[in-house]
C-alpha cells in the first residue's frame, strides 16, 4: 500500500471526497459493507455473517475507514453483552447515492466492467 494508504488520511483534515470514492470503489468489500448498512444490517456481525467470504479483520478495518469517512455513525448500546450498530450519516445517504449514480453509469455501458 502506498503511503497515502489506510493511515495516510488521518490528521490531515476532511478527506476529499474524490479521494473517498476512490478508496470505496478500490475496495471489493466496502460496497457490499454499505450496502448492508443501507438494507439496516448494522451490527458488525450481522454485517460478515452476510457477505460471503468478508472476515472481521477488513470489517473493522472498512468500517473504521467509514467513520473517519463521516460515511457512517457508530452506536455503542450500554447493555451486556455490549451491542454496537452502524448506520449512514446524512453525508453518507448522498455518498451512496453518488455511488449508485456511478454504477448506473456503468450499466449503461455495453463494455468494461461492473461496480459490483
């Protein structure tokens, strides 16, 4: 990974969102973490349990990418055992929707590849 990798953005400001949709698309597992987030499926493990091959290493990872993103909101629950849920901030509702803007882009492509 180059040195503006995982912990290349921290510190320094907002990160710009040209850069977050850069990152997000060149992850194969951040559009399928949002999308679960979208669907409701906050809870971390529910999260894994629904993506095929996803392990909670790169999940925690993705998703503390997310927060530093302002993609996403982190609920921690004062109960035992102890319950955290994520969900799409209002930044992160017109985020996805810039995503989704983009893979109908490329739907309407008859070449190239997919989004996901």
């Amino acid at each position: 990974m180059s040195a503006a990798g995982e912990d290349g953005d921290r510190g320094a400001g907002p990160v710009p969102v040209a850069r977050m949709i850069e990152d997000v698309v060149g992850c194969k597992w951040t559009l399928s973490v949002l999308d679960c987030v979208r669907r409701g499926i906050g809870r971390p493990g529910e999260i894994e349990r629904s993506i095929t091959g996803l392990r909670t290493k790169v999940l925690n990872e993705r998703l503390r990418k997310l927060l530093r993103f302002g993609v996403l909101s982190r609920t921690v629950y004062a109960e035992v055992p102890p319950r955290v849920e994520y969900r799409l901030t209002d930044f992160g509702l017109r985020f996805v929707d810039v995503l989704d803007r983009i893979a109908a882009l490329q739907a309407g492509r008859e070449d190239g590849p997919s989004l996901r």
